[in-house]
C-alpha cells in the first residue's frame, strides 16, 4: 500500500496501488469459498489447483485503487443515484451519522478477469474457477485494507475519535441499488484506474468493487439484520463484521 | 463393456487426457458414438453428479471431471453430423440483468451439459425479455436463472411474467438460483423450482423435463 500523501486540512484524493502480499487471501478461504469445509482432508489435485490458482494471480494481478473523501451532502446525491434504492436501506441509518465518508473504488486489473474469462471458455472449469475465488476474496480483502488506509489516514490528520471506526458498503446489496455506482463513478472518475461501467451499472473488469467507506461511532454500524432483504440473504458478512468491530 | 467402464471411472478422477485417448480407442473399436456418449461419458458424469449432491466430492472435482467429459465429447461430435448429438432437452440459462456474477451459473450449465442436455447459455446481465426470446426460438424447455445481487432479483419475476403474458408458463417451466434465491422467493413470484446447488439444479431440471 502506497503512502498517505494527503495534506493537513486537505479531502483525501488517491490512487493506490496494492501490494499482492496483503490482500493474497488464505489458501483455506479460498478452499472454503469453493465449498470445502476447514479441517477436511483436501486431495492432492484440488491443492495442486489451489497452488495453480494461487499462482496465476500473483502474476496477473494489477490490483489498484482510487479513494476520495466527499461530505455528507456530496454522500446523499450518491447514495439516491437513479432512485431506485429499496425503501429501507441499512446504509440509510448509519451514513447521517457518520463522521467521515470516502468513496472508493478498487479492481484486479483486467488480466486476472480475462484470464478466468479465457479459462472457461477453453473448458478449464475446475482452473477457471480456482482463480475466480482468489480473485474475488482478495478483492474482498483490498476492501478491507482501504478501511484500514481510511482508518489510517483520518488518525494521521487527528480526525479519528477514540472508539471510531471504519467500515465498507457496497452498491448492489443491503437494498442499495447497483445504479448508485453511476453517481460514484461520475464523481470518482475510476477510468483512471482502468475500470468502466456498462448501462447496466456493472463493472468491468469484473473482479473490482466499488463502495463508501464509512467512519464513526462503531455503535452505527450495528443493526438487527431483520430487515426484508435480510431473509433471502445468505451472505451473513455483516454478521461477522459486526462481530469483528464489537470485540475491538 | 470393459472400455466404456473405464472411460466412465477415468473421467470420474478428472482425467482429461486419458478420457480423450480411451474415447478415441472405443472410436477405433467401432462401438457407435450413442453407447460412448451413454455408457462411457454421461454415466461417469452421472456417478459424479451423484457424488457431488451427496457432498462425497468437492466442487473441483466436480469440474476437473467436465474439463474430462468435453474431451470425450469433442472427439464424438463428429460423429454425430448426421443425427443431431442427442439431448435430454434443451435449457436457456443465464444471469439475470443487472448481475455479472456468474460462476454459480456457468457450474449449472457444465453439470446440466453433463447429464446430456443442450445448454443455451446468454451469459450475464441478460434481460428478462431475452430469456423468453431465446426459450422461444431456441425451444427450450426450462429457463434457468441466476443472480447474486438482492437487487437484480426482481428481474426473475419480470420473466415468469413475460411467461405468462406470451402464454408459455405451461410449455417453459422456470428454475432459479444463487444466494440471495430461496424456496420461499420462487412460490412468491411463481417459478417452478429453486436449485440449492448445482447438483440440486440438474435434478431439478430432470424433473421438470419429466426425465426423471
């Protein structure tokens, strides 16, 4: 992760390059994303495929970023996008009570996409689908690290009160609409980081996440998951997010 | 047949080279494409199928023995010109627009391919009209959709609907899959199955098909 370069008193505004070291995801996640159990014995072919997968990303991956701190006011005309959000979204209670927001944008690099693109295409499914699970978990983990970078910097300008914390949302779940990403991307211009949004308000390259990262009182972000979309999810992420800032 | 039992148990362990060289050997023996492709590939795949619903093999596994099954397949292709590859039926799938997420499909349509039906894949943000354009030209049996983001979801009702409006929910049955998909979701909005999984999926898609 580069270096904060922000001046004091100045928004936050940058690219950032990952390094693949801290977003790597565990070999044991990956295997559990591909829905082998922890603690099972895992065959020899599946470990090799592991390795394989594992592999291609180290080399193909040009994992980057882009942050941008924007107000609560600038947040609001993002976060209507096209007004197509569900009624009851959870990020609607927790944003207004935020005391730092920054929109984010982050990506794999088109090879990594391309490559798993091409794998299927030739039949290499087993391959193909390896290296979609690694991509997708360190793309899962370079969000977390741009909390931590968040974190970071706000604690580096004394803007971090004690028992602040920060945490992503993400359009296209928890009832906010993928349509929000067309405001995030006017405003956050991420073609600089290679990656573009289709009419449909999906990314390419596809292993990219886009979101708001959020800063306050860790008391908002947690809420009962009771909410109607709650029921069809299988995710439980928040769960465990949750969990994560309550023991801190 | 003592070949056929070995490309069958051979594609079961994933291997794609072997499979290729004992197909083109049961070729060379002359026994017809029809019996390779039941008793050799599709019942390998069969035993892998039901290996996989009852979680005695991981997903992997699962796709290392498809990569193994295409190569069989790829040599018997030919063979088929003139009679067309038989089918069980044929299945548009695709992930429904607005969703980019699709290895939960693209896993449906290699197991759906591996029990023998012909798979019409549309690929990723496909719009519901597209679905039943293509179930219609393509005469399709079942559509089968997929989605992981809770926002796209309501795209699958919007495709029961346009079922309904061209009078094809008798003659299209629909089956949905993906995270945020659940049994419950598919009675509210009216599609005939939900597969848990992809094992779950073909199972389902055999029933629906009545080839079960």
């Amino acid at each position: 992760m580069a270096r904060i370069h922000s001046r004091k008193g100045y928004k936050l505004k940058q690219i950032i390059d990952f390094k693949i070291a801290e977003i790597n995801p565990d070999g044991r996640d990956v295997l559990l994303h591909q829905g082998i159990p922890k603690g099972v014995e895992v065959p020899e072919r599946i470990r090799v495929l592991l390795a394989e997968g594992v592999d291609i990303f180290r080399r193909t991956a040009q994992p980057k970023g882009v942050i941008e701190e924007v107000s609560l006011n600038q947040f609001e005309n993002t976060f209507v996008g096209e007004g197509k959000n569900i009624r009851d979204v959870i990020l609607e209670r927790i944003y207004p009570k935020s005391d730092h927001l920054a929109l984010y944008v982050l990506t794999m690099g088109e090879d990594v996409s391309s490559r798993i693109e091409k794998m299927f295409n030739e039949g290499d499914y087993a391959l193909g689908s390896m290296l979609d699970a690694v991509a997708s978990l360190a793309a899962d983990k370079a969000s977390e690290v741009f909390e931590e970078f968040y974190r970071d910097y706000l604690d580096s300008e004394e803007k971090l009160n004690p028992g602040e914390f920060v945490l992503s949302y993400s359009p296209g779940y928890c009832g906010w609409h993928i349509s929000g990403q067309k405001k995030l991307f006017d405003r956050l211009k991420p073609g600089l980081i290679g990656v573009t949004l289709n009419d449909s308000y999906l990314m390419t390259p596809l292993k990219s996440v886009s979101g708001v990262l959020v800063g306050g009182n860790k008391e908002i972000h947690i809420f009962d998951n009771n909410f109607e979309y709650c029921k069809e999810c299988k995710h439980e992420s928040c769960l465990d997010r949750m969990k994560r800032i309550q023991t801190i | 047949m003592e070949l056929l039992d070995r490309i069958s148990s051979t594609l079961q362990k994933g291997e794609d080279e072997q499979v290729a060289e004992l197909t083109k050997q049961a070729i060379d023996e002359n026994i017809p494409a029809q019996d390779i492709l039941d008793n050799g590939l599709i019942a390998g795949m069969n035993v892998i199928g039901e290996q996989f619903r009852k979680h005695e093999i991981f997903l992997p596994e699962v796709l290392l023995a498809a990569k193994a099954m295409y190569a069989g397949m790829d040599l018997l292709k030919p063979l088929f010109i003139k009679e067309k590859v038989p089918t069980q039926g044929k299945v548009v799938i695709g992930t429904v627009h607005g969703d980019l997420h699709d290895l939960g499909k693209n896993l449906v349509g290699i197991m759906l391919k591996g029990a023998g039906f012909d798979v019409i894949d549309l690929g990723k943000d496909v719009p519901a009209e597209k679905f039943v354009e293509a179930a219609k030209t393509e005469d399709a049996g079942v559509i089968g959709m997929s989605a992981l983001l809770t926002t796209t979801m309501p795209v699958m009702k919007k495709v029961v609907e346009l079922l309904k409006e061209n009078g094809l929910e008798d003659a299209v049955k629909t089956i949905i899959g993906g995270a945020p998909a659940s049994e419950d979701f598919a009675d509210e909005i009216g599609v005939n199955a939900y597969g848990f999984d992809a094992g779950k999926a073909v199972e389902l898609v055999k029933e629906l098909t009545g080839k079960k």
